[in-house]
C-alpha cells in the first residue's frame, strides 16, 4: 500500500512532506484513501504513534479529512499546490460558475491619477469616504455601523476572523450545503466542520443548536442568496435562530451577505439581534465586479480589535487604489440604475427556471441569490446528459457534506426563454436516468 501511494519517511515530518508532495503532483488525487494507521507503520518500520502525528499535521494543514469507519483521505481540495474549477467544455453553454452577468456589471470607475505613495498607509488603512459609504451600507439594512473595517474579499475576511478566533482542532458550524471555496478553507485552517442543514428560510434551529451543543465556537451563515441553495432568513426564522444563540454568547457569528445588492430579498440579519459576538460580511464582486477584490466588515468591538490587528500583521491594509475606485462606482449614480436593473434581471431568470422545472414536475429551491438548487438521484448522470444537450450544470458534491445529492445551476445569465428549453431538456434527462439506472 505504501508503494502504491508512494508514502515514505522514518519520521513524522517526512511521512507528512512525502504525503504532501504525492498530493501536489497528483500521485494522491482528492478522495483517494490513506493506508490506516497500523498498516502504514508496518510497512514503513515505524511506530503507530509516529504515522498518527503525521496524519494529524496532515489534518490541520487541510490536506487529508478524516471520516470515521471511512479511514483518512485525501481533501477535495487539498491546501497544496492549484486546484482551479474544471473549464466548462467548448461548445455548451457555462451555468455552473455561479459569477453575475458581465451584461449586468457597471464600468468601473478607478481614479484617473495616481499620485506616488510616500511611505505605507499602515497609520491610516481606510479612505474616509468608503468608510462612511460602508458605514450608510450596513446602516441602510439596520446593522450596527460603530465598527467597519475593510479586508480583500469575504474568504479573506473569514479566513483572519477564523484563524484569530479558533485554534487548529476547533468546530466550525456551517451551512450544509454551502458555499464550497468556505467547506474547502475551513479544514485548510486545520478546523473541523459541524454541518448545519439548511432549507429556502436558510439554516434551520434544530440543526444550528446540535451543532453548537457539539462544540461548534463560531458560526459562518449566509442571512441571503445562500449558494447553493438560495435560501434567505425570513423575519420568524431569524428569531428562532436568535432564540438558539442566546444559550450560547461566546459563539462567533460571521454572516456572509456576498450579494447583498441583487440577492432579491428583504435583510433578516441576525447582526441585528444584539449578539456579543458577531461579524457581517459584505462585498461587490456580485454587483460591481468581480475583478474589485474588497469586502466591508462591520463587527463587535473584540472582533474588529483582532481581525485589525491580524491584519496589521501581514497585509497592512487594503490598496488605496482599489479603495477609491470602489467608492468612485458605489457613488455613482449610473451605477445605481445599472444594479438595479441587474437585481430585477436575476430574480426574473431564477423564478423563471424554477416555474419552468415545476411545470416538468421537477423540484426546484431558489429563494434568492443567483443559483437554483435541483436535488437528483444521480449527480453524473444529469451533468453528463445536460452536457450532451449543451448545458454545463454543477455536480452538487462540492457543495455537501451530508446533505442529498443535487445539481446547482447558476442562473444569472439565463435569459427566460432558454430557462424553457433548459427545463425540457432536463426533464429528458430524468426520464434517461430513471431508464437506464431504475426509478
């Protein structure tokens, strides 16, 4: 077994590089199955102990999982080397990347001169004017804008918020299925993940609370357009969740409000709600572009005091350049009209797939957000049959842990009349499956 997969070492620390090296050059592809423990030790000369610390410091550096009776694998996406999503093939149409409409983004407005820096902007990290922009953002929805801070984009965000709050070994609760670069950084952080199911109102209570009952420190959540499935907190569901996070004050809350401009749906934050702790996200690579890599976080005061001082750290602050050029488009008039236009366009393309499949007797979830959600019972055989049709549809399992198997559908671009021809065409592909692989 450990020819095959090519694992050597006399130590932990070369057990751990040779697995990591076998990861990075595809010797170990994602899923692929460690040998167990005592079997490795064996055949390598070494004691069980030592195989454990290496799959351990495998564990915490996100590049195997472990599964229980399942033994050691390999991550979907393992934290070595570049993984990129698979290029749609030539010739079908893309509606599995889950990007806006480049049709329905703004031209950008950077600064037309950029004058010569004298030093480093450490002393003062933010451009008064975003700030106060950001500041009238959250406020506008009815979150606490005392304390905004800036980061470059919501994974970044997230990953500073994760890392300065939680130790390697630590559970994180989130959404099942959520978004899957978050299921793929949370590991990577060497922290464990406590799924929470979700349905169109978005995370449900029961599940939330075992979860935290489980040892879950923090919490990352989408209050609206939850990719993948769509949901959105409503009024009554965002009380019940507060309802759960009352027993439990020293949670970190992070929400996710990735599109909060063209989600097509009212805010329900539970940053609303008076938590201790918490943190809301936003950015605007859905609505402006998805080139400005910039995210706005408004916090409690001990969230903001570490995710600045991490920051401090390492990065210093976000480009002053991409700062104004970020203020310059959110204050422009035309780019209000041009996103307004866009949040109409996607809440019509998502509720029109959705009607079309239901006319097919075809289940569909996409409560807001750009993405439709499609539970099947076989996940390769709809991409693949959409595929020979010229649709290129997303296999939901980079978006699970332990929720059914579905296909996502990002619908952004999908004018109404092809949402017809693409439900036709998905029905034909059921009726295919159910005939060659049973009802």
């Amino acid at each position: 077994m450990a020819a095959q997969y090519a694992i050597s070492g006399s130590t932990a620390k070369g057990i751990t590089a040779s697995v990591e090296q076998a990861v990075a050059d595809g010797g170990l592809a994602p899923g692929a199955a460690l040998p167990p423990v005592r079997r490795l030790a064996d055949e390598l000369g070494v004691s069980a102990g030592t195989v454990a610390t290496a799959y351990k410091e495998l564990r915490q550096r996100g590049i195997v999982v472990t599964r229980g009776r399942g033994g050691t694998v390999v991550a979907q996406a393992p934290a070595v080397g570049s993984r990129r999503p698979p290029r749609a093939p030539r010739g079908v149409r893309d509606l599995a990347g889950g990007h806006p409409d480049s049709a329905l983004l703004p031209v950008l407005r950077p600064p037309a001169r950029v004058e010569p820096v004298s030093g480093s902007h450490r002393a003062a990290p933010r451009l008064a004017g975003l700030e106060e922009v950001a500041r009238e953002w959250f406020a506008r929805d009815g979150v606490p804008d005392g304390r905004v801070t800036f980061a470059h984009g919501a994974l970044d965000c997230m990953a500073r918020l994760l890392s300065v709050e939680l130790k390697p070994g630590d559970t994180v609760a989130v959404e099942d299925p959520g978004f899957h670069h978050l299921l793929d950084l949370v590991p990577a952080l060497g922290l464990r993940m406590a799924p929470v199911a979700v349905d169109d109102e978005g995370i449900r209570p029961e599940a939330l609370r075992g979860a935290l009952r489980a040892g879950a420190r923090a919490l990352v959540c989408s209050p609206r357009g939850q990719n993948p499935m769509g949901g959105r907190f409503t009024a009554a569901r965002r009380e019940a969740l507060l309802a759960v996070l009352t027993d439990y004050p020293d949670v970190l809350v992070v929400e996710d409000d990735h599109n909060a401009e063209v989600a097509g749906a009212a805010p329900h934050s539970l940053a609303t709600g008076g938590l201790a702790r918490w943190a809301q996200v936003r950015t605007v690579s859905k609505h402006l572009s998805v080139d400005l890599r910039w995210a706005a976080l408004a916090c409690d005061a001990t969230t903001l005091a570490r995710h600045e001082g991490r920051m401090l750290l390492t990065s210093g602050w976000v480009s002053h350049v991409l700062q104004e050029t970020v203020e310059r488009t959110m204050t422009d008039p035309a780019t209000r009209e041009v996103v307004d236009r866009a949040g109409r366009a996607y809440t019509e393309r998502r509720e029109t797939l959705v009607r079309e499949l239901a006319g097919h007797c075809i289940s569909a979830r996409g409560a807001s957000g750009l993405n439709v959600w499609v539970p099947v019972r076989d996940e390769s055989a709809v991409v693949n049959g959409l595929r020979s049709r010229g649709w290129w549809v997303a296999a939901g399992a980079r978006f699970r842990i332990a929720a059914p198997t579905a296909v996502r559908i990002t619908t952004s671009a999908l004018e109404p009349a092809d949402a017809v021809r693409l439900a036709a065409d998905f029905s034909a592909v059921l009726d295919e499956s159910e005939a060659t692989y049973g009802g």
